[in-house]
C-alpha cells in the first residue's frame, strides 16, 4: 500500500473516531401510551450502598438537581437515566423535595409501583413508614419488584432505582395512584440528558383507573457501536494486504 494510500486511511479513521466520541451517550426508549421517547444519561453521584437502600440524602440531591434545572418535581412521578455509583440506573423520583425532613411526618401519599427486567440489575427503594417493597424471582432469569410507596407531601419523597442497566437491557414498570387524587393531571415527566442540563422530553397521566404502564429498551451508545464496526474495517484491510 502506498503512503498517500496510508494517510488517507489515517484521516478517515480520524474522522470516524472524532464522529464516535461526539455520539457517546448511552440512551433508553420508551414506550407506552401509543408513544415512544428517548432518554439519555447524566452522571449523578449517588447509590453508594449494596443493601437496596435509596437514601434520604441521595433524594435531597435528585431533587436539587432537577430543581436547578427548572424541572418542577413537587407531585409529579419523574423518571430519568444517569450514571451513578451503582452503574447506568433508571431511576424514578416520586413528590420530589429539596430537602426531605421525616421528623414528625405522617404519609399522606401513596404509589403503587410493579417493575420487571431480567436478573443482571440490581434495585433500590426509600423505605419510609408506610412503604413496603418486595421481590420476586420469576424464573427464567428474570426478577419482580412490588412496591407500595408512602410519603408525606411536601415533606419526604420516595424513589426506586434499577441499576446496572447495561446487564439487563429492558424492564416493563406499571404505577398505580392509590388515593386517585395526590397527583395532577399529567403528573408522569420523563426527564434526558441535555447538553446544558436535564430537561422534560415527555409526560403522561394516570388512567381513569389510576394507572399507566411503560416499558424501556437501552441503547449502547453510537460511538461505541461505530467503534465495534470500525475496528471490523480496519481488521478486513489488514488481511487483505
């Protein structure tokens, strides 16, 4: 092969490369209710522990933050993708405050909350008075959470993680308002990554019924993908030599 040949194959390289780390964030759909949304990842410093506990600090901090990015998350069922400590996790937050105080609180607020994905993820919950989370091996690899969620408006919150979201790569998630009147008419927000922030891509509403169901597939991100093939490119050219 020539130099000229060479140095082309170089700056094509370097092109695909430059073109692989601008498309790097890792992603999820979601679907339900007849429509489908996308929600990339942030990088938040939270879930610390390994005994499936969501601290009330950790609920501080998620709150603050979207707070600080004009998201209002008082009676509203937000849910978002981030990086933490415990890997790539879905996280919802429920009745979001700044800062939670359960000293003298009395849970006026309920969710019900069901969720599905396959056994590599690992599963965070608050467990305020009144709340009580179960799981469930469902066989054939895959696991169960069942979970009432109680809290006092305006002065806790409550929240669930699935961590791990690389090793089980999708998760059905059904809610249920129990009282049919703590939330607003489109309470449900499903928050993305942006480049100046976290931003709203998508809401719903409980059902008459008080439901609403959804589901989310992730998606590696593009750089990578296009990383996996263009090592494949250049390993043909070698062998064609």
């Amino acid at each position: 092969m020539s130099m000229a040949n060479h140095l082309r194959n170089l700056c094509a390289l370097c092109a695909l490369f430059n073109a692989c780390v601008v498309a790097t964030a890792d992603y999820i759909e979601v679907s339900g209710s007849g429509e489908s949304i996308v929600m990339e990842a942030g990088q938040l410093n939270i879930l610390d522990g390994n005994d499936h506990q969501f601290s009330m600090s950790e609920l501080d901090i998620l709150a603050a933050t979207l707070q600080n990015d004009g998201i209002d998350t008082a009676g509203r069922v937000s849910f978002m993708l981030t990086e933490t400590n415990a890997g790539l996790s879905f996280i919802g937050l429920f009745d979001g405050v700044p800062m939670n105080d359960p000293s003298g609180s009395f849970s006026d607020h309920f969710l019900g909350f069901s969720s599905t994905t396959s056994t590599g993820s690992d599963w965070y919950a608050t467990g305020d008075s009144g709340t009580q989370t179960d799981w469930y091996d469902l066989g054939n690899e895959t696991q169960l959470i069942n979970s009432l969620f109680a809290w006092d408006h305006g002065q806790t919150s409550a929240a669930f993680a699935w961590a791990n979201v690389e090793e089980s790569q999708s998760a059905t998630v059904n809610l249920y308002d129990v009282d049919l009147t703590a939330f607003g008419e489109e309470p449900i927000q499903f928050v993305t990554y942006a480049d100046e922030g976290w931003e709203v891509v998508g809401t719903g509403a409980f059902s008459v019924m008080g439901q609403y169901a959804f589901s989310y597939q992730f998606v590696p991100a593009p750089g990578a993908i296009a990383l996996l093939a263009l090592a494949g490119i250049t390993t043909r050219k070698r062998r064609r030599k």
